[in-house]
C-alpha cells in the first residue's frame, strides 16, 4: 500500500511514483495529479520506511495509519491543522504510548494530514496486510 507513495523534502503532499529514470524518478502528486521530476538530490522518502517513536520502540507508520482509519471507522480524521494541543490529544488516543518527547506536533500534523489524503484518493487497505500476516504464520507452523 504504502511502497510506492512517497514523501519529498521541500514539496507539500504525497506523491505516487510513475516511473523510475536513470538519476530520477517522475511522481505524480496525489493532490494535483501533476508530474514532475524528483531528482537523486531531493530527500525521498516511501511512507512504508517510516515509524513513530513509541516508548516500548517504533510502531510502522501503516499500523498507525490503521489505528487512524480503526478510530475513525474508515472516516476522515480531524483537521491536520487543529491546535497542537488537540493534535497531542487525538494522537494520545490513536498511539497512546508514543514518545512525546520525540514525536513533535509537526509529525504528528504530517501523519493526519498523509491519513486524510489517502483516505480521500480510497489509497488504505490494509486487507492485503493481513494476509500476508497470516501468510507468514502459516509458513512458520
């Protein structure tokens, strides 16, 4: 769900990667539908590299996402751009154990406000997931 969809340094909103050129890649954005270039010198990063500090360790950002869609029964969630209190707040309800002294609000506006993209473009399934969870138990026993 979350490998192809990116994040970029310097530019708002998510992208999905269209196709991969030699020294760059040509993303469309989520929000405009618009491509452009990102070159090897942006700063990159797939949704499905990233984790959120917790006191226990680092939970995947895809389980946190599910926890979001869970509270919010596959709903929108607040506003990205609410207050940093209520931000805290909601997130505290979402992940309770995540490390407030690592997890900034800006991280925390940056998780709902990639939620509610996705969830507006219907891009969260985590059915798939699942599966292969219960793939990977099965293959153990």
């Amino acid at each position: 769900m979350l490998k192809d969809i990116l994040a970029i340094a310097g530019q708002p909103g998510l992208y999905k990667i269209v196709t991969k050129g030699s020294k760059n890649l040509i993303v469309e954005s989520l929000a405009s539908g618009k491509r452009i270039p990102a070159h090897s010198t942006n700063k990159i990063i797939a949704l499905e590299d990233i984790a959120i500090f917790t006191t226990d360790g680092e939970v995947q950002l895809k389980e946190v996402l599910k926890l979001i869609s869970e509270k919010e029964d596959g709903k929108a969630s607040i506003d990205h751009k609410s207050s940093g209190n209520v931000l805290k707040k909601y997130f505290s309800e979402v992940l309770p154990n995540f490390d407030e002294d690592r997890v900034y609000v800006s991280d925390i506006k940056k998780v709902i406000q990639w939620y509610n993209i996705l969830q507006e473009k219907d891009m969260l399934s985590f059915e798939e997931e699942e599966e292969e969870s219960k793939e990977e138990e099965n293959t153990k026993e």
